[in-house]
C-alpha cells in the first residue's frame, strides 16, 4: 500500500513544481517588462540619456581599439585596466563634467605619482643612510608616509571648499598616492610603473574628451534652460490662482488636488541642481551664444530670489487652502468680494511679468523696462485693505484675509527683484537688444 502512494506523491510534488517554475517564469517576465517600461520612459523624457549611453560605449571602444592595434602597451600587461577605469570614471553627463574630471584626474595622478615617487626615494635614502632596519625600515617609513599624506588629504574634504570643488580630485590623489607608495616596495622600476599609470590614464581621459563633443550636452544649456522654467512655474501658480478663482465667493471646491497649488514645489528644490550646473559650467567653452566668462553665477541670483518667491507661493497656497475649509465666504460674503477684488489687483501683471521674464532669458533678448511704481502702489493698496480689514467683527476670517492679502504684496516685491537679476543678467552677458518702433521690431546685436 505505501509502495502504491508512492508514485501519487511523488506526482503532485512534481505538480507543485512545475507550479512554482511558471509562478518564478511569469514574476520574472513582468520585472523585465517592468523594467523595459521604466528604461522607454526615461529615454523618452530625455533622449539626450540615450545618446550620452551611446558615447560612453564610443570611448570604451576607442580605448580598446587603441589597445589591441597599437605597440604602446605592449608589455605593460594590467597597467592597461586604468585606461578602461578611467573611461568609466571620467565620462559624465556633460561636457563640463567630463571636461573637469578628466583635468582633475591628470592632475591628481601626476601629483600623487610624483609624490610617491619623491617618498620611494627618500625612504630607500633613509635606510642606506642609516643602515638599520634594512629589512623593515622601508616598507615601515613608506606606510608611516601613507598613513600622514592619506589621513591629511581626507581631512581637507571636511572643508567646504575643498569639497565642493576638488573632491574628485583628492580621491584620485589619496588612491594614486596609496597605489603607488605601496607598489614602490614590491615593483622593481617604480618610474616606469607610474609612467604606465599615467599614460594609459592619459589615453582614457583623451578618448573622454573626444567623444564628449559628439553631439554635446552643455551644463551651461541646463542651467539657462532651469532658470526660464523655473520663471514659468512660477507663473503658472499665479495664472493658476487668478484663473480658479481661489478668492471670489464661487471658487472651486477641491483645492488640494490642483496641479497650480504644487508646481512651485520644483523651484524649491533647484538649490543643488543650479549649484552644481553652475560649477560645471565654467570648465566649457565658448558654444552658442555662451562666451567667455560668462557671469553664470547671476543664474543662482536668479534662483535664489525665485526660491523667496515660490517660499512666499508656499505659504499662499496654505493659507488658499485654509481659507477655503474654513468657507469664511459663507460666513461673510462681502469679505470675500474684498479679498478678490485686492488680490486681483495686485496680482493681475505679475504672471505675465514672469512670462515675459522666461521668454527674455530663453531667447537670450533684453527685457522690457519694469515699471518702478508697481511695487509702492501695491503696498499701498495692501496697506489700505488691511486697515479697512481691522473694523471686521470676524477676527479669524480677518487675520486670513490679512496674511493672504499681505503674501500676494511679498511676492509682488519679489517677482520686481527677479525682474532687476533678470535686467542685470541680461546686461552681462550682453543679450540681444530689442527695440520697438511702431509696429516694427528692430535686433540690435553688441559685439
């Protein structure tokens, strides 16, 4: 009987596995579905990853063909793996990354080499001087020369600084020194051995630096193209309020779902992706209309002052959505009609000031004249409608009004700065002048 159920179970747990195994084969299928999905959207969202992916195969390729066609490394043996590393290391997103881990590599290694080189000698001195400790001496002095050079490089990261501009830099020069030095014991030509270090180092960041310019991706691009979106949200938080209606008596109900009431959430967080574009900016060339010494640091003017808005925007959109749970319409309906009618008024140019802003700064053409008066009419209708608010009998729906009134009038101000960073970049980096006369528009372009 036992030999008879044998066979039974021996089928239903070949059942079960073939259950699991189509269970694993379909879990998998979709992760890689999933994942195909996820890698289309991404290229769609940028088709400039795509080609970036593309470049970096180009310069690993380079590097290879290189290897395999000429007599330069023959002999040289794993020496040749830092050329591959360095392609992998040094080829960035943009040009101005590449361009500056590329020098910063070159310089980092031929530092740290000359510097382990100088240490190799003077311990090898040391103990012929001394003739002690010949057979430890040496590899002792050498680890007590990596031990000071490492342990001080690695402290200067700790300084600002050094950290936001030579970070990469000291890694290679901590790493270079490190090999080096403790190579230097064991290697019997320690100068042709930092010759192939830094030659096949050499070889890589070329093969970086070339295929960088097919089809460039500029950082300076990415942070003039930021700075004009940044103006458009901006703008479109306030088309949005002045569009629903947010402060007349039949506004929208749902507030919180209102894509208006989050776009200026982006501009917040744009601190480091300006700081950084920024920094990388400088190592390009001339391209376009960039030139030399072009002032990218008025870019993170210009985003700081749009930070200050979208904060004043924030804290807006809180008191919108307050006001609106609250339903002090219904409560006082002429209060009402005095917040819109004041936050019409004050906010009725703003957006198309910052329309106007973004399409100066894309086009790289001068803005129009601000009108100076705006800001102290403003602050005067402002000041007027809180004092007219203080004869209320509702304090709460006052102090609402109040804040919400006394926002609009900050980000008024504000959107009047952005205006003047706007003006200044524009007269630095020399954009192009527009003039109108009549119906005609005349270009003039400074040298």
């Amino acid at each position: 009987m036992a030999a008879a159920m044998e066979p039974q179970t021996t089928e239903k747990e070949s059942n079960n596995g073939g259950v699991v195994g189509e269970s694993n084969a379909g879990f998998l299928g979709c992760a890689a579905a999933g994942l195909a999905g996820k890698m289309a959207r991404v290229a769609r969202d940028d088709p400039r990853r795509v080609a970036h992916s593309l470049k970096v195969w180009l310069a690993l390729t380079l590097v290879s063909v290189f290897y395999y066609v000429t007599p330069l490394f023959n002999g040289w043996g794993d020496s040749t793996i830092w050329a591959v590393i360095t392609v992998v290391f040094v080829m960035e997103f943009t040009v101005g990354a590449t361009l500056s881990k590329g020098l910063w590599r070159i310089i980092a290694t031929l530092a740290a080499g000359s510097l382990a080189v100088g240490a190799h000698l003077v311990a090898r001195f040391w103990v012929v001087v001394t003739e002690r400790y010949s057979d430890h001496g040496e590899p002792v002095l050498l680890a007590v020369f990596v031990f000071v050079v490492a342990s001080a490089a690695r402290f200067s990261r700790f300084v600002p600084e050094v950290k936001a501009r030579y970070d990469y830099g000291v890694i290679i020069f901590i790493l270079t020194f490190a090999l080096v030095t403790v190579s230097s014991y064991c290697v019997e030509d320690l100068i042709e051995f930092a010759h192939e270090r830094l030659t096949t180092i050499l070889v890589g960041v070329a093969a970086c630096l070339f295929t960088t310019f097919v089809f460039p991706i500029w950082a300076g691009e990415d942070l003039h193209n930021l700075a004009a979106t940044n103006l458009d949200k901006l703008a479109e938080f306030l088309e949005g309020i002045l569009e629903s209606e947010c402060f007349g008596e039949n506004s929208c109900e749902r507030l919180e779902g209102r894509a208006f009431l989050r776009v200026y959430k982006s501009v917040l967080n744009s601190k480091a992706a300006e700081d950084s574009l920024c920094a990388l900016a400088r190592w390009e060339p001339i391209h376009g209309k960039f030139r030399f010494h072009h002032p990218w640091s008025q870019y993170q003017k210009i985003g700081a002052l749009c930070r200050q808005c979208a904060s004043s925007m924030e804290a807006l959109a809180s008191y919108v959505v307050t006001s609106k749970k609250s339903q002090y319409p219904e409560a006082n309906p002429e209060l009402c009609v005095k917040v819109g009618a004041a936050c019409g008024a004050m906010s009725s140019r703003s957006p198309k000031t910052l329309r106007e802003l973004s399409s100066a700064v894309r086009t790289m053409t001068t803005p129009s004249p601000t009108n100076d008066d705006v800001p102290a009419a403003i602050g005067t209708t402002a000041s007027d409608f809180i004092a007219e608010l203080s004869e209320d009998e509702a304090l709460l729906q006052v102090m609402q009004a109040a804040a919400i009134v006394s926002l609009l009038s900050d980000i008024v101000t504000q959107i009047k700065k952005i205006s003047e960073a706007v003006e200044d970049l524009a007269r630095l980096a020399r954009f192009e002048k527009t003039q109108r006369t009549g119906h005609a528009v005349v270009v003039n372009i400074e040298d």
